[in-house]
C-alpha cells in the first residue's frame, strides 16, 4: 500500500493522524515501531533516518516519496491533499485560527512535557520516582485542561468547536485518552468528558483507538 504510518499504539501524537485518517477513510498500513522495547525503535538507525527526531509518528507516501513528521503538519496535508474527504479545518479564516490555537495548546503545551523522553529524563537525571512523574504528567494536563474547558464553554457545541469534527476533537480525544492512563479525576472536566464521549460514539475514531491497534497490548 502506498500510504504508511509508523506511529505507537499508545502515542498520542500516532493517534490523532489515525484518527484523521480512519475520518477521511483513507487506506494507510500501519506499522507499529514499540517506543520502548530495546530501548526503543524510534532510536533505531532505520527508523531515525527516515524521521531523525525520533519521535512518532512518522507519514509515509511511496508513490509521491513522500516522508512527513509532526501529526498537526501531516494532518493539515491530507486534509488539503484529498479535498473530496470531510474536513478537519473550516473555510473560515478565524476559525481555522482558532482551531489550530486550541489544536497546539493540546500539541505545543500540553503533550510536549509529559512525552516518554522527558519523563526518562526526569527519573534518570533527577532520580523522579514513578510517582513524581504521575504527579508531573497530571499537573501539567490539568493546567491545560483547566484552559480548554474554559475556551469550550464559548464555542463548543457536540464536539470542541460546534457540530462538525475538527483538528480540535482529534488532538483532544488522545489527549484525554492521556489523562485517564495518568488518573486525572475528569469529573472537574465536564465539557471535555463529553465531547471526547461524543467523538468517541463516531467509528473513525474507535477505529483509531490505542486498544484496537496490531500493536496494542
Ligand atoms: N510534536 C510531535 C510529537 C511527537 C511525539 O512526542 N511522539 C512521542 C509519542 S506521542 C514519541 O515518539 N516519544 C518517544 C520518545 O519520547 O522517545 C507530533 O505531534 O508529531
């Protein structure tokens, strides 16, 4: 098959390209690169050449030799690459600003600070314990979610911004997904419980669910 994405059942960033791509029903193979076995095959000189940030995911097109990272970058191309397949940005300018601001508060400021790599960093140069680190990862989610419940109070209807999907829901989604395997009590949340609720109905993104993933274990 011609579209790939390399990505891990349980990274975030993987999750919201799935998303985007199980959305647009688009024919991808997924090939699965486990973040931490052997100390990781992100780090891997066959992975790290094609993407030498070592970070997943990685897009892959053959036909159009084509290699991408960052998921807010490949998931702006396929939306403006295959313009017959629903949209994930409006036509609108100022919303299409205002999705991609909410889009990066989830991408740029929460995810950043809680990825593998700094926590292996916080517990091999700072000797972190496991629960130091929990407590790192649900502080800094809940700083942003505390902001994102507050934008979704102004513009969200059944999903982050009204009554279509957008870049907001599927950064959102994996995010959310996040907080849950790091405990934080979603109930100060509601507005988020229940958009990620109502994506969650949506098949695209049961599909793109870290469980449901080959690698998934
Ligand atoms: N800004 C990047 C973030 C990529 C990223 O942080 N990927 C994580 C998984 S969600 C990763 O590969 N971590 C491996 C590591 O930290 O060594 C994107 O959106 O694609």
């Amino acid at each position: 098959m011609s579209l790939k994405l390399h990505g891990y059942w349980r990274s975030s960033a993987t999750y919201r390209v799935r998303i985007a791509m199980h959305y647009k029903q688009l024919d991808f193979d997924y090939v699965p690169v486990h973040l931490v076995k052997d100390g990781g095959e992100q780090k891997s000189s066959a992975y790290s050449s094609m993407n030498p940030s070592m970070l997943v995911p990685t897009f892959v097109d053959d036909d159009a030799d084509i290699v991408l990272n960052q998921s807010l970058a490949i998931v702006e191309y396929l939306d403006e690459k295959y313009p017959d397949t629903p949209p994930l940005l409006p036509s609108h300018t100022l919303d299409r600003a205002r999705i991609r601001a909410f889009a990066q508060d989830i991408a740029c400021d929460i995810q950043p600070i809680t990825n593998l790599r700094i926590l292996q960093s916080l517990q091999s140069d700072y000797d972190a314990s496991s629960e130091q680190k929990q407590a790192w990862c649900v502080k800094w989610i809940e700083k942003g979610f505390n902001a994102l419940e507050k934008r979704l109070a102004t513009r969200s209807g059944k999903y982050c911004y009204g009554y279509d999907v957008t870049l907001a829901d599927i950064c959102l989604v994996p995010q959310v997904y996040n907080a849950l395997r790091f405990k934080v009590d979603m109930q100060q949340f509601p507005l988020i419980q229940k958009i990620y609720d109502n994506c969650n109905e949506l098949e695209a993104f049961q599909k793109a669910m870290p469980e449901a993933q080959i690698d998934a274990i």
